[in-house]
C-alpha cells in the first residue's frame, strides 16, 4: 500500500480543535493547541517585532485558562505553521506579507529555529531584510539585542469558539 505524503496545507486545514487535558506529569491543566490558533497569533506579529516561542505558549495558556501550553505541540505547530506559509508562498505565488511571519519567531534564548523551512539561512535572511542584526554565539544564530524587540502579547485576546477563532484587544 502506498501513502500520498501529506502537503502542509493539508496537515495545516485538518479539523481539530484545542483541547485542554490534564498534564500526564502532573503540572497542571495542559493546552494542546492546533495549527490554527498558532497561525492565528503569528499572523499578528508586527513587522519590527519579535516573539520567542515560550511566550507565544505562555500568552496560549493565559487566554485559555491553563497552567501551560503543550511544548511539544506548540513547537510542532510552529513548524506546521513555518512549512505552511513557505507553501504558500513557493507554490501559490502569495507574497511574504500574505503569509504567517514565522521568521519573527525565536527560541526562548534568542536563537533562531533550525527546522524552519530553509534552516537558518533562510530565517536569518529574513530577519536581516527587516533590519535586525543576526551574530554567532556558541555555534548558534542569534539576533542581536532580540529583548529590544520582543512584543508584548497580553493586549492581544484571543477568543475561541467552535469553529471560530476571534482575535481582539484586551481592554
């Protein structure tokens, strides 16, 4: 039997919604996210901004009443979300401003992801065109200064129905 390898658009669309679960390890009520509702707040980062993947797991888990938000999924559906706008662009021909800025996406240290689409190269390329500066640390990419440019998640709220994800400001 031979399986048709699934294209990230389709891993992106699968239906699923968030679940909350109690964490196995016993820290707490658990947010498993999905492809959507990352994409959903990746697509809000501002050019000239920056977000490190613990926040955006942390802002997750506020907006959703949880103690955390799964890291292992979380980062999987950063990727998911990384591949996918690269589809997007490479194959429908979408514009960079079209698609999700994953690139503005860093590790919690400031390093820049290595499974993005392209590696390094490509996310530092990126970064560079938008004016950050990229520096060689113990054999890791990093933007330079990146807590500069972090932005701040907690004016955005995110509320979710089934079905439905609506994205407003906190007030």
């Amino acid at each position: 039997m031979v399986y048709k390898k699934k294209t990230w658009k389709e891993k992106f669309e699968r239906k699923k919604e968030p679940k909350i679960v109690n964490d196995p390890k016993g820290r707490g009520r658990m947010l498993i996210p999905t492809p959507k509702l990352v994409y959903s707040l990746v697509k809000k980062i501002p050019k000239g901004k920056l977000i490190t993947s613990k926040m955006l797991r942390d802002k997750l888990a506020r907006d959703f009443g949880t103690d955390f938000a799964c890291p292992l999924a979380t980062g999987w559906f950063i990727r998911t979300v990384a591949e996918y706008s690269e589809e997007e662009v490479r194959i429908r021909g979408k514009s960079l401003s079209e698609v999700a800025p994953y690139w503005r996406i860093l590790n919690s240290d400031g390093s820049i992801y290595r499974k993005f689409p392209g590696g390094v190269e490509l996310q530092s390329k990126r970064l560079q065109e938008e004016g950050f500066k990229i520096i060689s640390k113990r054999r890791k990419l990093f933007v330079k200064d990146y807590e500069k440019y972090l932005w701040n998640l907690s004016w955005l709220c995110l509320y979710f129905r089934i079905n439905s994800l609506f994205i407003v400001p906190c007030f």
